[in-house]
C-alpha cells in the first residue's frame, strides 16, 4: 500500500539552447571568483580561531606557571574548543580552493571554444591549429 501512493520525483531538466562560450567563460568565472572568496574566508576564519585558542591555552598555561600551580584553576584549556572548529574551517577550504581551481580550467577552455575572428568577420567552420605555451606562477 505505501509503496503504491508514492509520486516519483525527479530533476527538471533546463529546456534551455546551449549556451556560447562567452556565456560559459563568464558562468564559470563568476563560479571560480565565489569559491575562491569562500575558501579564503574559511581559511583566515579557521586560522584566525585556531590561533585565537592557542593564546588563550597560552594564557592559562602562564597562569598556571605564575602561581606555581599551587592556585587551583579551574578551567585549564579553555581554547582547546577554539582550535578544534578552527582547524575544522580551515579544513573545509580545501574543497574550495579546489573547486576554483577547476572552474578556472573550464573557463578556460570555454573561451577557447569560440569561433575564429578577424576584425568583423566571424570565420565559420574553420579548424585552425594553434601552439600554445603557458607558464603558471
């Protein structure tokens, strides 16, 4: 009976015309700068937190050494929480930093997908061979 009532669902597919080029390189910038952003955000955020807990755990620790240990602190390590979430958010860049990383590529070679130009003249159906030599810094 429970199985018979179910109504399937499914992903709507974009009826949508193939996009240009131009149209992919822009989609997949924007993509690259907004995941670029996220993980730099994350990263600084994570390691912002994770040094935060670490001079307050230095903090405690001078405390304790001040008094000689002979005071009874009572909470010793209050940032270990801090440094655990800290280096978690810096973790969770990663994914990000690399997401970027291939929207850039696709970026890439969706502006080199577009037809040959010269001045005002679009050069249609033509295959042309190129040599190309890039050096990444």
């Amino acid at each position: 009976m429970i199985l018979s009532f179910q109504t399937p669902q499914a992903q709507e597919l974009d009826s949508e015309l193939p996009k240009t080029p131009q149209q992919l390189f822009d989609y997949h910038t924007l993509k690259q700068k907004r995941n670029k952003t996220t993980a730099w955000i994350l990263a600084g955020g994570g390691l912002l937190m994770t040094m935060s807990g670490l001079v307050i755990n230095s903090a405690d620790e001078a405390a304790e050494v001040a008094t000689l240990g002979l005071a009874d602190i009572e909470e010793v390590h209050k940032g270990d929480w801090l440094i655990y979430v800290g280096g978690a958010t810096t973790l969770a860049s990663i994914p990000f930093f690399i997401s970027s990383g291939k929207h850039k590529s696709k970026a890439t070679v969706a502006l080199k997908a577009q037809q040959n130009s010269v001045v005002w003249r679009t050069l249609s159906n033509l295959n042309s061979l190129a040599i190309g030599f890039k050096i990444d810094f």
